[in-house]
C-alpha cells in the first residue's frame, strides 16, 4: 500500500472511531435521559422523585459528551434510593411542565453567580458570569415546589437562589464587599485545592445540627458570593468565623435548607454528609406518602 492510500486508510480508521465514540456517548445520554423519563412517571418505582436542575450547558455536555457534570448530586441522592429527574432548562416547557408534576422534592445544584437584577442591586465589578434565563428556570421550579409544599435543598448557588427567590440578597462578591475583623478565606485557586476548606459554627435546634450532631464542623469552600440579607422566613443554621451565613432554613414545617458548601463533594471522606441527603430524601418520600 503506498503511502497516499496508508493515509487515506488510517484517516478513515480515525473517524471511523470518532464516530463510534460519540454513538457510545449518545446512547449512555439516551440511556439516562431515558431512564429518568421512566421512573418519573406514576407508579413506575415506588421511590421519591427528586428534581435536579440541569443548565443548558450541563445539559449540552451531557448530550453531546455523555459526561455528567452533576454526577456527584446524582450519586449521593441514588445512594439514598432516591430517582432523579433531569430538569434541563433547555428542554421544551411541556417537558418540564411532566415531569414537576411528578416530583417529590427538587435539589438546586451549584453554579454560576446569580444576576444581582432580581435582588435591585447593580452589578458589582467583581461579579462574575451570570445567566438570567437559568435564575428565572429555578424561580419557575421554586414557584411549583411552594405551591406543591415540596422539600428543596440549595447547595452553594442553590443555596443563593433559594435566599434571592424568597426576597433576600446577595454579597455579589465577599473579598471586596464583606467587612470583617476576622479573615476567612472563601475560595482558592485552583478551586479544587486541599487548603479550600474552614471551619462553620451550626445553630443548635437547627435541622442541620440535627442532621450532622455537632455544633462545629470543617466544610469546602469554593465560592465568592454569599447570602447578605436573609430571606424572611427563614433562619440562620450555620455561620464562618468572619459571620458569612453558610447555612438557612425554614421556619416553617417545610424543608427548606441551604448550604453554601458542598455535601456531596464531602460525602466520601466525612459520612455525616450522607445524613444530610437522607433526611432531604427523607422528606421527599413522606411528600410521596401523602
């Protein structure tokens, strides 16, 4: 074989495998795409159905790479035989509309910083990439879980957009904006650094102190916005030494939780975070009950 056609033959061979790679992908996205279509249906699995919020990027990596960027709230909510529902808010409303109708708790994951537009603020200079449309997605899903009485947990901007949806703010970023006679340090760089973690001080009668039976606890850190003013009906769980809310709830006889670290990126070294993912799904099954 000459060397023209040893090219031509190994070029083919190359997208040949490109493309059985990608069919690879798809079926893994179409499997779990799937999957979750089914089990969210009535009386498919006798299990609570848990809404995880998928971006348009997440959603696009999923479908076009078969990587799942939210693999890890995945993970810890299945550990707790919980189904999760894709919530992509890329996919049509009649979609959406079915799905939230079948749901039993909703998961807000981390993420971007959230528009400071919906809490009257202007934009900080130290704000960073915000999404106006996925803020205004997780408003949509919150007004079905209130009006449904559905538990949510917030993790890190989900724990933002819970505050902001319920009326309060937001520190658009803490090293210029938030004062105080103590440092703490919020966010390494990397983010994913073995020294981006400090200690939180956990409300005691707090349905997190419940949870994780301490009043002291080192948690991740890897964010730059935090919670400012306090939404009303809601209580203060945990707090940093330098007086950053780390942790809300509800006042009310719904769960509602926040937390501005991150549970399941600790679950496999510190078990007391697995806790907090049983009680949630927990409380999602007795809405499944009732």
């Amino acid at each position: 074989m000459n060397c023209h056609l040893m090219f031509r033959y190994t070029s083919a061979q190359n997208k040949l495998q490109q493309k059985e790679q990608i069919m690879r992908h798809r079926l893994v996205v179409h499997y779990i795409i799937a999957a979750t279509f089914l089990l969210s249906g009535v009386g498919i699995a006798d299990v609570p159905k848990i809404g995880l919020i998928y971006s348009t990027e997440a959603l696009q990596i999923l479908e076009g790479e078969g990587r799942d960027i939210r693999k890890t709230y995945r993970d810890a909510l299945e550990e707790q035989d919980a189904d999760v529902v894709i919530l992509g808010q890329s996919q049509p409303p009649s979609v959406i509309y079915e799905r939230l109708e079948n749901l039993n708790g909703v998961l807000l994951p981390g993420g971007i910083d959230v528009d400071p537009v919906f809490y009257g603020q202007e934009r900080a200079p130290k704000l960073e990439d915000t999404d106006a449309a996925l803020d205004q997605f997780e408003f949509r899903v919150l007004d079905h879980a209130r009006r449904n009485r559905l538990p949510v947990l917030g993790i890190c901007r989900g724990h933002q957009v819970m505050n902001v949806y319920y009326g309060g703010s937001l520190i658009q970023d803490i090293p210029s904006q938030h004062i105080s006679d103590v440092t703490v340090k919020h966010r390494y760089v990397p983010r994913i650094h073995p020294d981006a973690q400090h200690p939180i001080t956990i409300t005691p009668g707090s349905i997190l102190h419940d949870v994780l039976q301490t009043e002291r606890i080192v948690v991740n850190t890897i964010h730059h916005q935090a919670v400012e003013r306090l939404a009303a009906g809601f209580g203060v769980s945990a707090r940093s030494e330098d007086g950053i809310i780390e942790a809300m709830e509800s006042t009310g006889d719904i769960f509602l939780v926040g937390v501005q670290f991150h549970p399941e990126k600790m679950s496999n070294d510190d078990r007391r975070m697995k806790a907090l993912f049983a009680r949630f799904v927990k409380e999602a099954a007795k809405r499944r009950a009732d």
